[in-house]
C-alpha cells in the first residue's frame, strides 16, 4: 500500500532514461514504443481531465444510414498552454528525436471499459504514406491493436485480424511512422472486465506526400455510394 501511495503522489516528469523499441510491421512501416516515458503518470491523467473542455457525450457520426454515438470523450489544447508542463517537454523531445514539427495536440479519453474506437486510419491526415502520429497514454493499460488493412475477412477472425498488441499506458509513448497509416489500422475496442480510465495524447505530423487520401475521415458522415 505504501509504494501505491507513493506513485500516486509522485510529480510528473519526463524520464532521464527513454528508451524506444521498435517493431516493423512491413518494410516500410513501423511502431516505436517507450515504456515508463513519462512518471507520475497519474498527476498528468488528472490534469487532463480537469484542465480541458470535453465534449459532452462522445459525440455521434452517421454510418450508413443511422446515427451511431462515439464511446469516448476528446479535447485538445494550443501547442503554449498546455494543462501540464510535461506535456511541453514531452512535445519538444519528440520533435527533437523525429525531426518535425509536430501540430497542436488531440486527446481522447476512454472512461472505461466501454469506451472504445473501431480499427481506422488516420484519414484526416490526407496524405498517409509518409507520417508520424505520436501517443503519451496514461491511465489505464489496455489493448492498442494492429492489423493490416488489406484483411478481407478481418471481422471473422481473433481480435477482428490484429496481429500486434501495443497494450500501452501509465506514461509509455508510442509512435507510429512510415507507411503506417497507408497500409495499417489500429484500435482501442471495448473489455468484458473493469478498467480505470484512459488517455491520450496525439501528435501528428505528415510530410505531405505520396498519394492524397479521397472520401471522408473516420469522424465524417460515411453513405453508400450511389452505382
């Protein structure tokens, strides 16, 4: 119980000793991960909640031909304010290590188990073959998969065709890069057992180039096509 007591009031802070590993997913696709990146992961989580303005329910998209309600709340903030300092450090030693600029961040937080997002592709993006989306989760640790997109039968297999578990939280970053959103899909679906809240921090950045993205995003009306 002590040692709980004490993570719990520890100060946020970017750790001395990041360390990233990498995983490809094909040649030219690939996921960084930095376990622990951030401690005092819990004082940042509670930042987030109280410092930003949420929307209300999740909102609602319209698929096909129905309004359905998106299962988790999202935010974002200027790039020189953010609702904790780390966030600041964190930012500039991405930058620093990829070598762009990144835009203001989004956040999304999954309030628990039945919060949740459907495997997608950064769309809004436009340009997908070249980019970076970075991620500081803190909070809960629960499964972040990865799938390729070209599946057929994606939904008839286990974990819907994922083929890697990022499982990221308390304060590990991770990145996606390359040809990642081009050829790949990821997702947080929902649990059968209990779990905390979630959230994350997302930074993206695109070189803009390679082929431009046509349609509409995850977060935009989706209709059937007339022939």
């Amino acid at each position: 119980m002590a040692a709980d007591d004490d993570r719990a009031t520890q100060e946020a802070g970017l750790s001395p000793s990041v360390t990233f590993a990498r995983t490809w997913l094909d040649r030219r696709s690939w996921v960084d991960v930095a376990r622990g990146a951030v401690t005092g992961a819990d004082r940042v989580a509670e930042a987030l909640i109280d410092g930003l303005a949420w929307d209300g329910d999740g909102g609602r998209v319209f698929r096909y031909d129905h309004w359905v309600d998106v299962p988790r709340l999202g935010s974002g903030y200027p790039l020189d304010r953010p609702p904790h300092p780390v966030l600041h450090e964190v930012h500039r030693a991405l930058q620093h290590r990829y070598g762009v600029r990144f835009a203001a961040p989004s956040v999304a937080w999954y309030r628990d188990e039945r919060d949740s997002v459907a495997f997608h592709r950064d769309r809004d993006m436009q340009w997908l073959d070249d980019t970076r989306i970075a991620l500081l989760v803190v909070g809960a640790r629960r499964p972040f998969l990865v799938r390729p997109r070209a599946h057929r039968h994606a939904h008839e297999l286990p974990d819907h065709g994922a083929t890697v578990d990022l499982a990221p939280g308390d304060g590990d970053l991770l990145v996606m890069g390359g040809g990642c959103q081009a050829g790949w899909e990821h997702s947080v679906p929902k649990l059968t057992h209990r779990v905390g809240p979630r959230l994350s921090v997302q930074w993206r950045w695109t070189s803009r180039t390679g082929r431009q993205e046509r349609g509409g995003s995850y977060s935009k009306p989706l209709h059937f096509s007339r022939p």
